[in-house]
C-alpha cells in the first residue's frame, strides 16, 4: 500500500502503519480513528492525532473503548482504543477510508476522552 495524499477529516477511520511499536503500544498496520480537529487536518498539518482500532474487542471496555460493529470496510467488530490515543505522521497512512463515525459516536468518544484526562 502507498502513502495518502492530504484530505483526512475528524471521524474517518484509516489504515496506518503503526511499526515500529513500543512496549504496550499498538503495532502493525490497523485501522485508526482520525480525531484531531479539521482546523488542523484542512490546514495540511504534517501530523495527525488518531486512536487505533482493535479487532480484540471487550464487552464493556469504557470508558477505555468505544465499540464499532463491522460496517462499510471494517471487516470486523472492532473496538476504539481511547486510552492509546497518539499523534503519527501522515505518510504512516495507507489505503483509504474505511467507513466514518457519526457525530452521535464520536461525542460518546470525546466524552469517554475527557474522563481519561480528568475533565469530567
């Protein structure tokens, strides 16, 4: 797979390469959940904040997970990892988008973001 090109929007999901990993850190290529601020992602920044995806899904993982049954090309139920959210460059992508989280879901997600960092 080739790198993308720009036109990343908050909630598309995303291949990208995540190796090298470290200790606890997710790996390989995964789907990534595209969670910075479009002001940033229409601006072309170099960088990109995501949270990875898991295939290896829990049956209650919040507020460290949000579910995402399989849809469009998620070929699998698959589960957010709030917790590993991280910023990667954007030749780590690869493929194309996946499917798109609506704003119900990631509204939960913020939500579930603001209890891991303490604001809620």
């Amino acid at each position: 797979m080739t790198p993308l090109a720009t036109g990343f929007k908050r909630g598309q999901v995303r291949l990208a390469n995540l190796n090298p990993a470290k200790g606890s850190e997710p790996g390989k290529t995964r789907p990534c959940l595209i969670i910075q601020c479009d002001a940033l992602n229409d601006a072309d920044h170099p960088s990109t904040i995501v949270m990875p995806l898991t295939s290896q899904v829990l049956g209650n993982g919040a507020p460290l997970r949000f579910h995402v049954p399989r849809r469009d090309n998620i070929a699998v139920d698959s589960d957010v990892l709030i917790d590993q959210i991280k910023a990667i460059d954007n030749g780590r992508f690869v493929g194309s988008i996946l499917t798109v989280l609506t704003e119900p879901e990631l509204i939960v997600i913020d939500e579930r973001l603001r209890i891991l960092v303490g604001e809620s």
